[in-house]
DNA sequence: GCGTTAATGCAAGAGTTTTCGCGTTATAGT
DNA sequence: ACTATAACGCGAAAACTCTTGCATTAACGC
C-alpha cells in the first residue's frame, strides 16, 4: 500500500524547493544531500530512502518541471505556431534556474550507453509533429521535424549552455530562417 | 621559483591519462580523487594539492585537450574549408570521450555568474574568423560568425548532447544549408 | 474513529573523502 | 657539483557522506 498523499507530497514539495534553491547559488558538485536535508527541514535518511543519491534527486525535481510544462500553441498559420514554441523554448531558457536543470540532463548521459530520450522529450517531439501535420494539412510548405529541432532549437540551446541565453524576440530570427530554407526548396 | 618539468610533467601525464580511462568506464559523479590516485599511482594528497577538486582536474583534462586541437584548414574554397571543419568538429563528437569532455564543460556553468567563453573557445573563434575573412577576400560570399555557429556547430553538438552524435558525412548536410542561406541572401 | 503499516525521524556507526604536518625526493638556478 | 626549496609521498586525523536498526508519526482502508 503506498501513500503518495499527505506528508509525503509535503515532504517531496520541500525537498524539491529547498534543491531548486540551492541549486541557484552553489553549483551542482557542490550539492549534497545533507545540504538539501538542512534546507528543506526533512531528515537526511528519508532523502537517501526515497532518492538514493543527490542525483536521483535532481531527475525527479527535473521530472516535475517537465511535467508542468505548458502545452503547444495551436495558433493558426505555422509561423505564427513556430513563433509560440520557439518563445515558449527561448523563454525559459533565460532563466537561471533551467540552465542548471539542463545541465542536470546532461549529466545523465552514461558513457557507452545508448541514449534514450526521456519521455517528456518524445512527447515533446510528437506534439511539434502534430503541430507540423496540421500546417501541412492547410497546405502550407512545411519543414521536417528534423529541421525544427535543427535549425530553431539546436541554437537556442547552443547560445543558452555556451554563451549567453538569446532574448527572446532573438528566436523569431531562427524560425525565419527555417521557413526560408523550406521556401528555398520548393 | 616554479618548477613544471621532470617529475611534475610525469605526474601530471599520469593523472590525466588515469582520469581520461577512468572516464571512459564509469559515470561522472562515481569518480573520486581517491580513485585516480589509485589508478595512477600519484598520492591523493599531491592530486588534491595540485588540483583541488575533481572538478579542477578534468577542467586541466580539458584544457590540454583544447590545445592539442588541430589547427584550422586553409583548403581554397569556403565549402571546402567549412566541410573540413565541420567534420573535424564532428568526428571527436562520435568518440565516448567527448561527451564526457563536453560535460565536464557544461559543468562549469556557474549560477547566476557571466560565463566567459575560455581562452580556447575564443582562439577557435578568431580561427574561423580568418577564414571567413579570406573567404571574402576572395570574392566569396560568406556567412557570419553567428550565421557559422547557430547552422553549423549547434546541430552537431545538440545531436551529440541529446540524442546520437551525428555522422561525420551528415555534417556536410549542414554545411550546404549554411551556404545556401548565404546564398539566398545575395 | 480505529488499526495497519508506509513513511519519516532519530542517532549511532560504518565508510569515504579531504586535510594536514612532516619527512623525502629531485628540479632549477648557481 | 651544490644548494635551496618546490613538489611529492606518507600516515594519521578531521570532516563529511551514507547506511542501518529502532522508535514515532500519520496516511489510507475499513
């Protein structure tokens, strides 16, 4: 019988506070659970019950985020559609807290292993699909998946982890850009 | 009076060889200094003294592995040139290792701090730089630093991050997109 | 409510990581 | 070759991380 009600929301809801603000002000090696324990007020024991280690932590507070998500535009023209998400990519990006939430994704990666996307990634992938669908169904020239995350994401990433993250309207410049090279074609 | 010759090369060749094979076979956050010692036969205490962290050491594992960095080609036409350096920029991505060397690199992402884009990352981009300059000196059409690096660079190291490191060969896909958004413009 | 027991708190202890003082080695300058 | 001392090795101690057994709390089904 589990319990997923009660203190052990309250419980998850702190932990996940106290790691999220942590995680603002130190970098990630320097976590520990002890830390989080501290912070959050919940005994160092239950956090290495339920999570194993700082690590397993980090993937559900990751998790979590992934699943509030807000979900895709359905706007009208495929730009303007295009236009939402890369916003709705480029937007959170700026803030600190998911470059850091990026980088927990990154460390995820084992040597050797094949990587298999996580669930809300492959969620993510067949809604911008749909998205295309039903531009293509309007008859509209449109770009593969490929394409989309080559050409739009790809770089707000790039810019994000390696540079500084691009403003926002900055994004609107990717997506003309993709639409340019699906016009080219045709 | 500094002294980074004889024994302290060796010591340093040592580690750094140990770390990179340690890397290869397990994940990040299982490494220990205790661990490298072990394998490298240098005492933990020189390896914390040198080096401080685990963190610090792979970012010198790094570095060494930045300036080994083959030089730019000079080939003759931009699309040859772009070609050679795409897949010199792709080929690493394949091996295991660069994954892991990209991630220590993500790691360094400070919270909050401005991220200044290290020595290395910044003589690469005066490299590309030239020659796109000497493209242009003769008579070429050329694509922007940005333009170079959002189309060409940001693809490869976003499959290589989050899904397969992309084929070399696929690399020149990327290449004739940039030159065909060049030449669009025109 | 009431009882069962999942989930947490607590504290001791085992295991690891990191530091430190001191003796030894061997580099760099003379 | 000789000297001064930077860099290293060593071992012990300090600090920290993680585990474990038992007591306590409170969620969920009745």
């Amino acid at each position: 019988m589990q319990r997923p009600g009660g203190r052990s929301a309250r419980v998850r809801a702190d932990v996940h506070a106290a790691a999220l603000d942590l995680l603002q002000k130190h970098q990630w090696e320097e976590l520990s659970v002890p830390m989080v324990a501290e912070a959050s007020g919940v005994h160092q024991a239950t956090i290495y019950r339920r999570w194993g280690t700082m690590s397993g932590l980090l993937n559900d507070v990751v998790s979590e985020w992934s699943a509030t998500d807000a979900a895709l535009p359905d706007i009208g023209s495929l730009r303007d559609d295009l236009l939402a998400y890369a916003a709705a990519v480029a937007k959170p990006l700026q803030e600190q807290m998911v470059p850091l939430i990026l980088r927990a994704v990154v460390m995820e990666i084992r040597p050797g292993e094949k990587r298999q996307p996580s669930a809300s990634f492959l969620e993510r992938e067949q809604q911008l699909q749909e998205m295309l669908d039903r531009a293509e169904a309007r008859g509209e020239a449109v770009p593969t998946l490929a394409e989309l995350l080559e050409i739009v994401v790809a770089p707000l990433y790039f810019h994000a982890l390696f540079s500084e993250p691009l403003p926002v309207k900055e994004s609107a410049r990717l997506v003309d850009r993709l639409l340019d090279v699906v016009a080219q074609r045709a």
